[in-house]
C-alpha cells in the first residue's frame, strides 16, 4: 500500500510540474524590437485587435533597424523584425539569431527616389543621393547603379540613417534617395519619382523574424508561438477586412486610411503555407538566399570574409500547422 501510494504520488507530482512549465513556457515575456514597416505592422494590428497578449509578447518600437540591431546585441530584446542582410550582419558580429518567420518579400516597396526635374538624362549620375549604409539602402544603392552601368564614384553618396530621409529630402539635402515604404509614398505625394525599385531585383530584400537562438526553447516558445500564430491572423483579417484593417494601421504608417493599401502594392505577403515552403524541407528556399545574400554583401565589404556557413539560420518549427482545405 506505502509503495502504491508512493508511486501515486510521485506521479501526481510529476503532472503537476509538467502543468506548471506548461504555464511558464505560455506566460514567459518575449520582447520583439521592430521600427514601422508595412510588413512588420501586422504584429501591432494583432495587438490592437487584443489578439497578442501582453503578459507574453511586448512589442518594442524602435526608429529603425539599426536601433533594432543594437538592442538585440546589448540583450535588451530577444527578437526583433529585420530583413534577411541584416540578420546576417547581425550574426557576423556575434549575435546568434535564428529565422522563424518571413513577413514579407520586398517587390517594389523598397525604392530609389529621385526628385522631379533632375538627373532627367544622365539618371543618378553626379546627383547627391541619401541612403543607409551598410543595410538594405547600400544593396539597393548597389543594384540601382548596376543598372545604369554606373559606380559609386559616378554619384555624391551622403550615408543618411532613415530617421531623416523626410527631412533631408524636404531641405533640398539630397537629389535621390534610397528609401522604403512608408516614407516613399509620403514624397511620391510630393512628386518624387522612382529611379529604381526592389521588383527590379530578385528575393534581394526578404523581411524576418529573428530569434536569439538561445531564447528558441523553453521558457519563451510559448510565447513565439503566439506571437507568429497572432501575426498570421491579423495578416488574414487584412486580406479578409481590409478597410478595417487600413484604419487602425493608419496612425502608426503615418498614412491616411485610403492610402494604407497602396503601400502593400511592393510586397509579397507569405501566409501559413508559403512560410513553411520558404522556411521547410531538406533546402529551405530562403537559405538558398541566405547564401546568395551572404555571398553579395562579401563582395560588396558589407560582411566580414570569413565565410558564415548559416548553421541555425532557420527555424519552421514554430510555424503554425497548414490549414486542411
């Protein structure tokens, strides 16, 4: 009987500590930095539905990716939205992140802006032109000028941290711009005009979720989980309700809720299924970017030469299932 009561015990015991990490797991904080982007917004449309619980997952707002960066190598985050070049920028520098989620894939979304009447005949060359170094701004610079046969010493390169674009352009600062959404829709109001665009280039710029790789399991992948399961159902409700969708993004886009669909036109927008193709198999698609990503930005002095052989990089196991049709 001692023994049989023992054994109910420890049993009784062993359930209740499962139950309890179960509960840890779920409640555990995860802090998510991100800067305002299309793409990203839909984590913030999640929480303005109440669909993101607060006690699990707090979203950090930041400037813009840099900030992003440097609060994940301080360790003041655990996660943070970034495209695909700075992840392994990130990685480069000793910060082991891991890719569990794709936001969106850049197809006209990120631009080269030039203001209207200048660099008619000759495109960007001789003109000052306004770009973020050492991110996606140097990677579009890159391909713009491939494209019209240009280098970087054709062009007066002013390195201009996102926060400032609207504001340098407004002072006559810059001739051309390497910007992104929702600031290239603000000055196409104001009759900006498009030099080049990410449609022109191929998968280049991919929009991630990020993961220290050591915050990947117990006690915080309860809270990843839901974190990506909410993103997925406010990205649904968008697709579903788009104008009551448009006018709680609004505010935060710095848009009018007319003109918040129109800054998704350059972006492709993966769902459930086509995260789990990009992120799944025995070859991931999106390493095979990684790789050609990694392999561009040697080249270009943007990472280190040392080779990184994207161990880690990514992550599907935190996907939600594929809906049965």
């Amino acid at each position: 009987m001692r023994q049989s009561m023992k054994w109910c015990a420890g049993i009784l015991a062993a359930l209740a500590a499962a139950m309890c990490l179960q509960g840890c797991e779920q409640s555990r904080h995860l802090k998510v930095a991100a800067h305002v982007w299309p793409g990203y917004e839909f984590m913030h449309l999640a929480k303005e539905l109440h669909w993101l619980d607060p006690h699990q997952v707090e979203l950090v707002p930041t400037a813009f990716a840099g900030e992003s960066l440097e609060a994940l190598i301080a360790g003041h985050v655990d996660a943070a939205a970034l495209t695909l070049d700075e992840v392994l920028t990130a990685r480069a520098e000793g910060v082991p992140l891991t890719v569990v989620m794709v936001f969106d894939v850049s197809a006209g979304a990120d631009v080269v802006l030039r203001r209207p009447g200048v660099g008619q005949g000759d495109g960007l060359r001789g003109l000052r032109v306004g770009y973020e170094h050492g991110a996606v701004g140097a990677l579009m610079l890159e391909k713009a000028l491939n494209h019209e046969g240009l280098v970087l010493d054709d062009i007066v390169a002013i390195d201009l941290p996102p926060s400032r674009h609207v504001a340098a352009w407004n002072a006559g600062f810059v001739d051309a711009l390497v910007t992104y959404e929702p600031v290239a829709s603000q000055l196409q109001e104001q009759g900006a005009t498009v030099a080049f665009d990410s449609g022109q280039t191929h998968n280049l710029i991919v929009d991630v979720l990020a993961i220290r790789a050591n915050r990947l399991h117990w006690p915080h992948a309860g809270a990843l989980r839901h974190l990506v399961a909410a993103h997925f159902r406010a990205l649904e409700h968008f697709q579903r309700n788009s104008e009551d969708a448009a006018y709680r993004m609004a505010p935060r886009l710095s848009l009018k809720p007319n003109e918040v669909n129109a800054a998704f036109s350059g972006l492709v927008l993966p769902d459930i299924e086509n995260n789990h193709r990009l992120l799944g198999g025995d070859a991931p698609p999106l390493l095979d970017s990684a790789s050609e990503l990694s392999s561009l930005m040697r080249s270009r002095n943007l990472l280190p030469s040392n080779k990184d052989d994207l161990g880690r990089l990514i992550d599907d196991h935190y996907l939600p299932a594929i809906k049965a049709k």
